[in-house]
C-alpha cells in the first residue's frame, strides 16, 4: 500500500491533512455540544445553570491543559495510535453519558474525561501535523485545521439541537457517538505519522528524511520547555492576548450564546443556526488568516482581529435586543474572526522557539487560551444568576479584547522580522 501512496501524484501530506480535518471537526462538535445540553440539563435533572457551566469550565480547562502534554506523547507514540486511542475514549464516554442520573456522573463524563480525550485532539494536534508534513504552505495548513473546530460547529449544532428538539438530548449524544466511531475507522487506515512513513519528503522539500525521535521524559519536558519559555517575553504576549482570546469565543459565545438567545425568546434551533452561521464564516476567516499570516506581519493581523472582535461583542447587547436581523450581522462579523488569532499566534510561536519546540509553547499557550474560556463558561454564568442577563460579560469581553489587540502589537518587532524575511 505504501508503494502506492508514494507513486500517487497527490503529496500524502494532504490526505493526512484531510483526515486530521474530520478528526478535529468532529472533536470541536463534541466540545461544543454542552452549549446546547445547559437547557435540557436544567429542566430534566434540576441543575441549575451556574453548577453546568461549571462542569463545562472544568472541561475547556482539561481541553487545553493536556495540550503540551500532548505534543510530546503525539511525538513519541505517534499520531495515529494517539488519535485511535483518544477517539475510542471519548465514543465509550459519550455512549454512557444517556444513562447518567446523578450530577457527579456528569462532572465525571463531561468535565473529566471529555475534557482530556479531547484535548488529544486540539490545536496542538494542528500545528505538529503541519510541521511533521509541511514545509511550505504552513500558514494556510494551520488556518484549514483550525477552521475545522468552526466547520464542526457548522455541521454538529443545528442537527443535533433539531434532533435534541424532535426526539430529545439522548438521540443527538448517540449521533455524536455515531460520528466518533467513523472516524476512529479512518485514523485507523489512512493515518500517516511521518512522510518517510510513506517513503516520502515534506511538502516544499525533496528531502526524505527520518523523523527525529522523540527524547526526554514525556511529563518532564513540556514543563521545561514551559520554564524556558517563562523567561520570554513574546511568550507572556502570546499567553495573555490567547486568554482573552478564549474568555470571548469558546468560552463565553460558544457556550453561552444559546442560552443568551433563550432569554429573549429566540428558538434553540435557530440559535445553534447563529454559532453555524459562525462556523461557516469562520472557515472562511480563519483559512484566510493562514494564508495572510505567510505574507503579513503577524503582530498587525492579530492587532486588527482582537480588536474588531471587541467591537463586535460591545455590539451583541444591542443586537440581541434588537432581534434577529441585529443578530445576522453579528454572527457574520464575529464569525470572520472567530479563531482567526490562530493562524498567526501560531506562526509567532514557530518563529520565536523554532520548529521542535513550537508545538509544546504552543500547548503552554493553548493552556493560557483554555483558562480563559474557563473563566467565561463560569463566569458568564454566574453573572447570569446574578444579574439576570448576560449583557455584563458580552460588555466586559469586548473590552478585553480591545485591551488584547494593545498587547498583540508590543510583541517583538525581531520575531516579525525574522518571519519576513523567511517568507
């Protein structure tokens, strides 16, 4: 099989791109679908919003947490059998979930094990595939795989809320379920760890080479290349402006939008269709992202992106007043620069800490973005018991954002330079 792959006309590299696309698509739908479960949750079991969106904190902070961690284990054990194993994980979970009664059940299911199944399968996953089979075309690789979360949302939300709605929240969990073990059969056979897998170079190279084993103790290493990073200022940049970063998208609008809408009157199914609506224009926005990040300075993109989201959430009040056409526009404009930020944090990160260590800083990075969206899951949702309304945190996560495109453009101007003149 492998002497095909080879003679095939198509790089090789392409086909794992796509299979890492579905994979992390159907991850993020995963990750995504409590946004929807909240109300459910609420009327079938009696927990209240604020324990919920607890659990779910719990889970995005897990999501991002095992990211550098997973750097290192997708370097030593590969990623194929990583990806089967976490896959296999998360169906198992997700297939028990129906049969939960009680609230540490959930806590178990949705917070811990969803959490770090799929935090295997996040941006960390992204960026060393694209290093592993990329040499070339890097920035538009890592704009495609980070737009799949968006597309994932794209596809999963408004079916799953419409069967969620027409048979209830058990039958959306086995099509997710479903979906999961689908793709667990196309890891399994199409998968590739390394080009020289498949006798072949990195795109943009004719060099074959073999890949560089993975050395160092799996837990011990990201926390030094954490240590070393730590004395970077681009690292505390990046970290800062990725925690607000997630405090005002996973965090907050993906998990709280639907319910946001609920309090106005406004149909979960159309809602879920508003965070598709999302997704759709964000894998516009984010490939996009990639492929500027090749051919601009990335400080700039990312000075622009953070402060017209800001522009758009101190929007989102108003326009969840105003009904839905307000909505419309928001949901166009915020989904361009959903996770545009991505693209180019990433291209930073390379350039600052090179090739074999940008996949763990970046995990130390995804962890600081994960902390946020914690912050906001809870937060938002306490404020919500508290206030009433979710107009306080929309209002106050535009203005960190507005604050984040002021740090985006301090870092380094050698880092941009250094990016300029490889490109």
């Amino acid at each position: 099989m492998d002497k095909n792959l080879k003679s095939s006309r198509l790089h090789y590299g392409w086909v794992v791109i796509l299979v890492t696309f579905v994979t992390l698509l159907v991850s993020a739908g995963v990750r995504s679908m409590p946004s929807i479960l909240i109300v459910p949750f609420e009327k079938e079991f009696g927990w209240n919003r604020g324990s919920i969106s607890g659990v779910i904190s719990i889970g995005i902070f897990l999501y991002g947490l095992v990211g550098p961690f997973s750097a290192a284990v997708l370097q030593k054990y590969g990623i194929r059998r990583v990806l089967v194993i976490s896959l296999a994980v998360l169906a198992a979970s997700m297939a028990v979930t129906p049969l939960m009664t009680a609230f540490w059940q959930y806590e178990l299911l949705w917070g811990i094990v969803s959490g770090l199944a799929t935090g295997m399968m996040a941006n960390v996953l992204g960026v060393t595939v694209s290093n592993q089979w990329f040499v070339k075309r890097k920035g538009l690789v890592v704009g495609l795989l980070t737009a799949s979360a968006a597309t994932g949302q794209l596809l999963f939300l408004p079916m799953l809320a419409k069967i969620m709605v027409d048979v209830g929240w058990r039958y959306a969990v086995y099509t997710t379920v479903a979906a999961i073990v689908i793709v667990l059969i196309a890891v399994a056979i199409w998968m590739r760890n390394h080009p020289y897998d498949v006798g072949s170079a990195p795109y943009g190279t004719d060099e074959v080479v073999q890949p560089v084993p993975f050395k160092g103790n799996l837990f011990l290493t990201p926390l030094l290349a954490l240590r070393s990073a730590m004395t970077n200022t681009t690292f505390w940049l990046l970290a800062g402006t990725f925690f607000f970063c997630g405090f005002s998208t996973n965090g907050l609008i993906g998990t709280h939008l639907i319910s946001a809408c609920g309090d106005y009157g406004i149909p979960e199914v159309m809602a879920a269709g508003l965070l598709a609506l999302m997704g759709m224009f964000d894998l516009v926005g984010t490939t996009l992202s990639g492929w500027l990040s090749d051919r601009f300075d990335s400080r700039k993109l990312l000075f622009w992106y953070y402060g017209l989201r800001g522009l758009s959430l101190l929007f989102l009040p108003y326009a969840l007043d105003a009904g839905p056409n307000m909505l419309l526009v928001f949901s166009i404009f915020y989904g361009l620069d959903w996770i545009a930020t991505v693209p180019p944090t990433v291209k930073l990160a390379t350039k600052e800490f090179g090739k074999e260590k940008s996949g763990m800083i970046f995990g130390w990075v995804v962890v600081a973005h994960q902390v946020g969206a914690s912050v906001a899951a809870y937060g938002a949702g306490a404020m919500r018991e508290w206030f009433g309304s979710y107009t306080v945190p929309f209002i106050a996560a535009g203005f960190v954002c507005l604050f984040a495109a002021l740090m985006a453009i301090r870092i380094s101007k050698s880092g941009a330079a250094v990016q300029q003149a490889q490109v």
